[in-house]
C-alpha cells in the first residue's frame, strides 16, 4: 500500500500510475522506495504537501481518446459543417455520418448550441422593451460565436472537447 503525497490517499494498488482520487502521476522511484518520487523539499507547499501544480493535469472535458483516430480523421470535416452551419449543419452531420461516434459528439454539443440560442431568442422577443436585455442578448451571441470558432478549431486539430461555456450550464447536462 502506498499513500498518494498530493491529497494523502492510501492506495491500495502498489502498481498504479495514478491517484484514483486526485489523479496524481506517480512516477518510478530509482531507489526502489515508495513506488513515487516525492518533490524535492525545497518544493513542499504548505502543510508539507506540494503545491497544486506538481501533479499530472487531466481535462475531464477533453473526450478526444474515446474516439477512434481513423473515425476522427474520416468524419473531421464534418464536425465542422455542425458549427459553421448550425441546424442545417447539424442535419448534413446526421445524414451524412450517422454512424460515427465522433460526429455524434460534436452533434450533441452543436444542438447545446441551438437551445441556448433559442432561449436567448426568446428571452430577447419576450423583453425587448427593455433594452438591456438586447444588448445582454447581443453580447452573448457573440460570446457563443466566439466559443463556436474555438471549437471550430479543435475539430480541426482533432480533438473532441465540450465547449467552454455551454459546458457549465447544468440544464444541458
């Protein structure tokens, strides 16, 4: 058993390579100690733990390896179409590559899109009057705009990330 030096989790798997809690890479001691290298001491935050940033980062929003590379290459374009045309991309995209899980993603995420948009509609038709919340509604089109570049951007490097912010938006989980 080894305890994890980040979060202080005992774990019971002397083999692993992570932290099943805070996911910490552990990397092999040459020394045939623990099964970790602990930072130098010098490095220690407080607490006599180390800081944050010692560990492995790891996106849970990045869905890239679920993904088989062929499949993303094959079906790239068009997750693109998805964000560039919006529904009537989205349509091509389900007509076009039904099968592929790539595309399925980047559909779903797309849709998320097109409700957001929709409830800003709505909301901009229902109080126009109030002229605040056009110009509320203006700005988050073109924030939404914005976010669908960046994943525009992603497709084309191949990756498969949830976007930024419809990501945060618990009512599209």
């Amino acid at each position: 058993m080894k305890t994890c030096p980040q979060c202080k989790n005992v774990i019971n798997n002397d083999n692993a390579d992570f932290c099943p809690n805070c996911g910490m890479q552990f990397a092999p001691d040459p020394m045939g100690g623990n099964g970790y290298n602990m930072p130098p001491q010098g490095n220690m935050g407080y607490n006599n733990m180390p800081p944050q940033g010692m560990g492995m980062a790891y996106d849970n929003f990045d869905h890239t390896a679920e993904f088989d590379p062929k499949d993303i290459s094959d079906n790239k374009v068009i997750a693109m179409l998805v964000y560039l045309l919006g529904i009537i991309g989205i349509f091509m995209a389900l007509i076009g590559s039904n099968t592929s899980p790539y595309a399925g993603f980047h559909v779903r995420q797309a849709l998320k899109f097109v409700v957001c948009e929709s409830i800003l509609a709505i909301c901009t038709m229902l109080l126009f009057w109030t002229i605040i919340v056009p110009i509320a509604a203006a700005i988050a089109y073109i924030v939404l705009a914005v976010v669908k570049i960046i994943c525009f951007f992603q497709i084309c490097s191949g990756k498969a990330k949830e976007p930024a912010i419809i990501r945060s938006l618990g009512f599209l989980k």
